[in-house]
C-alpha cells in the first residue's frame, strides 16, 4: 500500500539529530520560553525574511491570537468583518468567530483554489477590517493584488501560512508579506513538531509585543498582566525538534516539487484534474489536490490498486454544523470543490517507485 503520510519514515531520517536535541532540552531542567524557543524564533523570523517570529502553542492559536492582538491594539472590534476563503480548512475560520468578528466567506479561484483578488474587492463593505488569505494546498496566493487591495481600503492582512512553510513569490517568502502571518508545525504540516506547535511572522514591533504578552497570561513581567492573556507556549521540546526539521525544510520541498512534477507530466486521464502550476517555487504542494466528477468510484479504484487517498475538505465549512447560522448560504464553486477534490499521495519520503504506482493506479481509472 502507498500510505498517504508516512511521518514515521518522515521523522526517522532525522532520528539521531532528534534524540540529541531532546537530550539538550532534557539535560538543560529549563522546559518553558528558553533558549531554544528563543533561537526557533529567531531562525524561522529569519528563515521567512520577518523580523519578528513568536512561538505559539499551534496554528489555530497563532491565527486566533493575533486578531486578538489587533482588537487589543483598537485596529479593530467585535462585530467587524474579515474576507476569508469559503474552501479553507474550519481554523482559519474559527479564529474569526473566537474573537467576535465576522466571517465574510468568499468564492475562491476555480484553478488556484485560493483568494481570488475580484471576489475580495467585491466583498468588501464598510465593517470589512480584514483579508485573511489562505496559501492552500502549499500554493501562494496573489499577494501583490491583495495588498494592493489592503492598502486602498486601509484593511489588514492575515497570512494563513500552515500549508506553504517556504512558499516564495518573486523571491518573497510567505509569512513576510501581509501585516502579520500565522504558522502550524501539526506533525503532518510541510514542517512539522513532534506535537502540537504553531508560529506568528510578522514586522510589526508593537503587534509582536502584545502578542508576546497575550501567549503568556497576558504578561510583560511575571505576575504584572497587561491583558486577559491564555496559556498558548511553544514548548522548548518542539522548538527544539523544529530546530532540526527546519534545517531540511528546503530539500524535502525540493522532493515534493519534484513528486508533483512526476505526477504533472505522467498523470494523463481526462477524468482527472490536475492543480494549475504557474512557477515551481510558487507551490511547496503540501498536499497534492485533483479533481474527479466521480469521486467516490476514483478512491475505491486507487484503494483496490494500493494507494491511500484522502479529502482536503468534505464538508464545507458553510455546511458545517458549528456554523449553522451560514448552512443557507449558497457557493456554488466551493460546495463543488468539496465535492469533487481527491488528495494523492505527496511526502518527502515517497520513493520513485511509488510515484510510478500511484501514476498507473490514476491512469488506469475509467
Ligand atoms: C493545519 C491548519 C491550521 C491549524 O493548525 P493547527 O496547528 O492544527 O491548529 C490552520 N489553517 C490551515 C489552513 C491549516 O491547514
């Protein structure tokens, strides 16, 4: 079986490394915001070309907290509104609703299943404080348009970056382009902690300094609390294991590039749509996503030819029921999408052979 992730085989290429560093945390009795937080920090603000990184306890916390920093700020209030894709995973999505602010779910492009920059301007109202675009499946969205956007309407720009770690655009690093831009290290993500873990990039001294209060109780110097701050740390243990992982960050992109090039140039079936690729260095495929009409029959047909598939989404987040108050909205493209997309399997460590198989298990399908 062509296994969908294999993170065991993932982390085992680093396996010696990993131990070393758990044994320097281990021997070091300093377990919370030490040193290795602090040199993570520093080399993942630097990795991203930002100039500040805080370590958070995981990537809905990362995206929640810094709206919550710019409520803080008074840059915006309950009740305002954030443009958002309607196809993006639920957190995205959440951490709008946990800071009292509207989602303004927008259709997204039909190729590059991102922020599509019309559909933005078009949503845009006089509470719009907002644009949180989604670099989904690892692709980067159009930044320059958005921004552009951002800056005629004065609104913020919340990068989603869990799926795109090392994504570029004409040299530009995600998480270094909009106002602030939040990071998951989940196991399974293109750099991923042993565990739960999660970062903010951002340039913005003040945004960086009410965010470094509000992970720790709200706190500036022990027991003086500024804000009604939460318990959201990165934990030394995952710093350190991301210190080593961050170090092959780059080469295991280059692999998935390259998996994904294979599968561009060998998948042929007109019964399957394959992502739109504008430049390599563009997409670090975290996951790679295509389409069939029949989708059920396509799974079972790669399943029965040894290749686990999975879906990146079901159900759309206007269906879900924890968002019952959107389930009569109707989005055409997105509930489409939901409804025909397939995720093949893409990792650092799949082999050639693999690739092979999965191309003639998608090829032979009818
Ligand atoms: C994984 C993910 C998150 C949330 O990250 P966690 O670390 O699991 O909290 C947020 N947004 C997107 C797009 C994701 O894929």
């Amino acid at each position: 079986m062509v296994k969908f992730l294999d993170l065991e085989k993932i982390n085992a290429q680093y396996r010696q490394e990993l131990k070393d560093a758990c044994e320097r945390v281990i021997d070091s009795g300093w377990y919370i915001l030490g040193k290795e937080v602090e040199n993570f920090e520093e080399e993942f603000a630097s990795y991203c070309g930002a100039k500040y990184c805080l370590g958070v306890a995981n990537g809905l916390d990362a995206l929640t907290l810094t709206l919550r920093a710019w409520k803080e700020l008074g840059k915006i209030n309950t009740g305002d509104e954030v443009i958002v894709p309607a196809n993006t995973y639920i957190a995205s999505v959440l951490a709008i609703s946990e800071n009292g602010l509207v989602p303004v779910l927008v259709e997204p492009n039909e190729k590059t299943y991102n922020l599509c920059p019309e559909n933005v301007k078009n949503a845009i109202t006089n509470k719009t404080k907002v644009i949180l675009p989604v670099h989904l499946y690892g692709l980067i969205s159009p930044m320059r348009e958005i921004m552009d956007i951002a800056r005629e309407h004065n609104l913020l720009v919340l990068e989603d970056c869990a799926q795109s770690h090392g994504a570029t655009l004409s040299g530009e690093k995600c998480g270094s382009m909009g106002d602030a831009a939040a990071f998951s290290f989940y196991p399974g993500k293109n750099l991923g902690a042993l565990g739960d873990a999660g970062a903010i990039t951002t340039n913005d001294p003040e945004l960086y300094s009410i965010i470094k209060a509000l992970r720790n109780y709200g706190s500036h110097k022990k027991y003086e609390n500024n804000f009604l701050g939460v318990n959201s740390r990165l934990d030394e243990i995952q710093a350190a294991m991301l210190r080593v992982k961050l170090d092959y960050l780059d080469s295991e992109t280059k692999v998935r590039q390259s998996i994904a090039k294979r599968y561009i140039t060998e998948i042929n079936n007109s019964s399957v749509t394959l992502p739109t690729v504008f430049k390599e260095e563009e997409h670090v495929f975290h996951l790679f996503v295509v389409r069939v009409d029949k989708r059920e029959e396509f799974q079972q047909h790669l399943s029965d030819n040894g290749v686990q598939t999975l879906i990146h989404y079901p159900i759309a987040i206007h269906k879900q029921q924890a968002y019952s108050e959107l389930n009569t909205k109707t989005l055409p493209l997105t509930e489409l999408i939901h409804e025909t997309v397939v995720s093949l399997p893409i990792s650092p460590v799949l082999s050639e052979d693999e690739v092979t198989k999965v191309v003639e298990a998608v090829n032979s399908y009818q």
